[in-house]
C-alpha cells in the first residue's frame, strides 16, 4: 500500500507540492487529476526517487520511497511509465523491454516469462520487437513505455498522462492494457488530463489543484461533483 | 601502386590507435554529456606508464599493456569521482574547465616523475613481414589486429551484455535509465574505466612507432576531438569512421601533399565535413 502523508516538493522558490496526502490500496486503481502544472508529474518524480521532498514523506508498505534513490523505489515494487516516456529511442524495443527487468537481471527465466506476458498484452510489440524504439507511432511508444515498468514486476504502477497526444482509439486500448494489469495484481496510480476515459476504469480519484488535493473521493462521487463535472468533464 | 598500398596498411594502423582513443571519448560524452579535455593526457599517462614498466620494472610487453590498461582505467575513474561527479549540478562550462585544468595537472606530474625529455617506447614485436612487395612493421600488424579485436569486444559488450545495454540506455535517455533502476553512478565509473582504459591500450601499441613526451597528450587530444566531432559526438560508429577517416586524410595527405602537411590536410578534411554536414557523419540533429 501506497502512503503518501505531507508531502511537500520545492524546486527553489516554487513550491509544487503543498502538503499531499494520499493513498494507493492494493489492488485499486486511484486517478490523479489536475491540469498542466497542478503538480502531478512532481509527485510522480518524488514517489519514484527522482525528487526529493522539501517536507513529509511517501512509503510503500512500511518502507520509505522518498530517498533520492530510483533503484531503491524499483526493488521496493513500485515502477513508473513516465510522462514523455523517456524510452531509449535507437535501442530495440526488445531491448527496452529487457532493461525494464534490470532490476531482476540475475532472473533470466522471470525475465523472459515477464517479456512474454508484455507481447501477449501487446502484441504488436512482439511484431516490432527489433526495430528502435524511435521508429514506432505515439501509441505503440506508449505501450513499450508501459512494458518497460511493468518489467520490473511492479506491485504498483505509476502512470503518467498515458493518454497524452494519442487518438482516441489507442487511449482505449492503452486504458484496456491498464485494467488488465490491474486484474492482475498491479495497483496503479494514474495521472490523466483526459478525466473522463480516466474516471471510466478508477475505484477513487483525487482532483489536484495548484499543488494540492482539492477533491477526494470514490469514483462515484467524483462522476457526480459539480466541480469536477464543470471542470474537468465539461458538463 | 604500390606505394599506396604500403600507405593504406600505414593509415589502417593509424586509424586503429585513433579509433581507441576517440571512441573512450565518444563513449564518455554520450553518458555523461561532456567533452573530456582530459583525454588526451590519459593517453600521455598510458604512454609513460607502459614504457616504465617496460624499462623500470622489465615487465614482458603484453603484460605491460594489460597493467597499463588497468591502471590508466581506474585513474579516469579517480577522474570521475573528485572532479566531474562533484561538478555535476554545475553550469556546462565548469566540468570542461575542471578537465583542461586536470589536463596540465597530469601533464606537470608526468615532467616532474619522468623528465620532459623525449623516451624511446621499445616494442618486443620486431622483425618486419613481407608480402607481395609490401612490408609491415611487426609492430603495425599488431596494432591492426589489436585494434580491431578491441573494438570487437567492446560491440559485443555494448550490444550483447546487460552492463553494457546499461551504458548506451543511460547515453540515450539519462532519467529513463534512472526510473528502471540502472544506478548511474556505478555506469558513469565504468564508462570513464573503460574510456582510460582504451586509451592506454591505444599508447601501449602506438607509442613505439614514435616517441613518448609529455605533450603527446595535446595532440592526440586535438585530434581525437576532430574525431568525435567529425563522427558526430557520442556516436560509437561516428569515433570509427571518423578516426580511419583523420588517419587516412593525414597519411594520404602527407603523400600527396607533402608530409608536413599532413596535419594540415587532417584537419582541412573537418571542415569540409562540418561545413557540409555540421552535425557531424553520424550525429542527429538536436
């Protein structure tokens, strides 16, 4: 379980994070919304060792993430498919993939189970597993993005705008590939612009505004809150 | 005719010591984004240490060049650790200070321990081989072989190890290789390692066909810099291309032009690249 508890992040004078509270529960599927800027992909950062908090601290199953450490962050489950991807664009996909699994490199057998489950989810990877990275669309990107966390066997699954910039029918299918991992076992917190297709596959969400937690609840209630219905849902 | 073959076989060997010097250079500024100007004075140390366990310590040749190899990797690690790892958060032209500032540094202790006087580096691989009516030194055929067995080795490990895999993710995107847990330290070590180490085993076979001095360290440093720059910086295929490309406009050149003009018609061969082609042969636009 995913526990976030007064979480702050400065970069400077900017403060991008005011104090956050939140939680992951085994199992769930928790959307983040908020505009451009509302401090998601920070969070994100700092759940992933990337950043560290100026304030509070964020632990996963007991055990602290907020180290500065990212490998500390993989070995303890939690994996991030980040914003932009940030895929090694002239390696293979195949190559990508097995760097995913980095972390687990002394398992060659898991490995190669994992990668396999990875082309049974996405199948057109398996099409293109020798071609770069680089050469693919938007949304096969993604899902290679996606497959490189998912090789570290994560209990958790931090997704950044998954959605970001790709047509409506491969967000479907991406947000499929999602609640499938879900099915399995993977937690995942998931940032979205795109609140609607977001709200479609949560069990809660929390509304991020300006660095902090403006709105929580289930899925439901959000679905019928005034504001978020004007905000983000545009009705 | 023959005449240019005997300058081919020259330029290949050339072109080989070049290619392990520049592609430990390219190497380091793919991972780390940085133009080590210190390079050049690895290749110095790696010259001097070979010939004193050579002379002083009468080491056998290919030991020598092993040891050197060693040596010369961990002192670029040493590199890495006091003088860029502590720089990294610093604006662009701080670390490329730092490295011109390690360059003289290393150049001084070299005068102070071993004079500046020139050495005589003296290879155990003599005798020369004929064939056809072109002959080769012993010493040009090794490093020939040498070094393309090194750059073999060093494809399989980039292409066919996950250690290697770990240095051209985190030379291709940094904070992705940092989110699947790649500890980039740890590579940014072993990437300046293997970087002093090329160098050294480039001095170890080139150094015996010219001489030692404490300066030699300058010049190659100006011309694996042409390399990387002509081949497109951090691409391992460009440093290749571009250091056969140097040795072969430099041995040519002094064949055709006169050879003390052989510098000259080098460098004259880099800018034309890059005045058509600023990016480099192999580099991608930003």
């Amino acid at each position: 379980m995913l526990e976030v508890r007064d979480l702050s992040v400065r970069y400077g004078v900017y403060t991008a994070l005011h104090g956050i509270n939140l939680q992951v529960k085994p199992g769930e599927i928790v959307v983040l919304l908020g505009a451009n800027g509302a401090g998601k992909s920070s969070l994100f950062r700092t759940l992933s060792g990337l950043q560290r908090p100026s304030q509070g601290e964020a632990t996963y199953d007991g055990q602290l993430l907020t180290l500065g450490r990212p490998e500390r962050c993989v070995n303890l489950g939690v994996a991030q498919c980040p914003e932009g991807r940030l895929l090694f664009s002239q390696l293979s996909v195949e190559k990508n993939l097995r760097l995913g699994g980095y972390t687990h490199r002394r398992d060659a057998a898991g490995n190669q189970a994992e990668l396999e489950r990875i082309y049974q989810l996405f199948p057109v990877l398996a099409e293109k597993r020798s071609d770069p990275a680089g050469s693919l669309s938007g949304g096969q990107q993604q899902m290679v993005a996606i497959g490189r966390a998912l090789m570290a066997r994560p209990k958790l699954l931090l997704l950044d705008e998954p959605s970001l910039g790709l047509a409506p029918l491969v967000v479907d299918q991406v947000f499929d590939a999602v609640v499938r991992v879900n099915e399995a076992g993977v937690s995942v917190l998931l940032a979205e612009q795109n609140a609607f297709a977001a709200l479609g596959i949560a069990h809660r969400a929390y509304v991020l505004e300006g660095g902090r937690v403006t709105i929580e609840g289930s899925r439901d209630e959000l679905l019928h809150d005034d504001r978020v219905r004007s905000a983000y849902l545009g009705v | 005719m023959l005449i240019l073959f005997q300058q081919l076989l020259n330029a290949l060997a050339l072109g080989g010591a070049y290619s392990l010097v520049a592609l430990g250079l390219t190497l380091v500024y793919g991972v780390m984004k940085i133009p080590n100007f210190a390079h050049g004075s690895l290749y110095m140390v790696g010259a001097y240490v070979t010939w004193a366990l050579l002379t002083d310590f009468g080491v056998p040749y290919f030991l020598a060049l092993g040891l050197a190899a060693v040596a010369l990797g961990l002192l670029a690690m040493l590199l890495e650790r006091l003088v860029f790892y502590p720089l990294r958060g610093s604006p662009g032209v701080s670390p490329m200070i730092a490295a011109i500032g390690v360059l003289f540094f290393l150049e001084a202790c070299v005068q102070l321990i071993w004079g500046p006087d020139f050495k005589l580096l003296n290879s155990p691989v003599t005798g020369i081989i004929t064939f056809a009516g072109l002959s080769l030194t012993g010493q040009r055929l090794l490093m020939i072989v040498a070094s393309v067995l090194v750059m073999l080795a060093l494809f399989y490990f980039l292409k066919r190890t996950t250690t290697g895999a770990t240095i051209e993710a985190m030379a291709q995107n940094r904070e992705g290789a940092r989110l699947v847990g790649i500890p980039v330290g740890r590579v940014a070590s072993l990437t300046f390692f293997i970087s002093g180490a090329l160098a050294a085993v480039a001095a170890a076979l080139y150094a015996p066909t010219s001489l030692v001095s404490p300066s030699m360290g300058e010049i190659m440093n100006l011309k694996v810099f042409a390399i990387i720059v002509l081949g497109g910086m951090g691409s391992v295929p460009g440093a290749i291309v571009g250091a056969f490309l140097l040795a072969f406009a430099e041995i040519f050149g002094g064949v055709f032009v006169g050879a003390n003009f052989a510098d000259v018609v080098g460098f004259a061969v880099l800018v034309i690249v890059l005045a058509i082609r600023p990016q480099g042969l192999f580099g991608r636009t930003a």
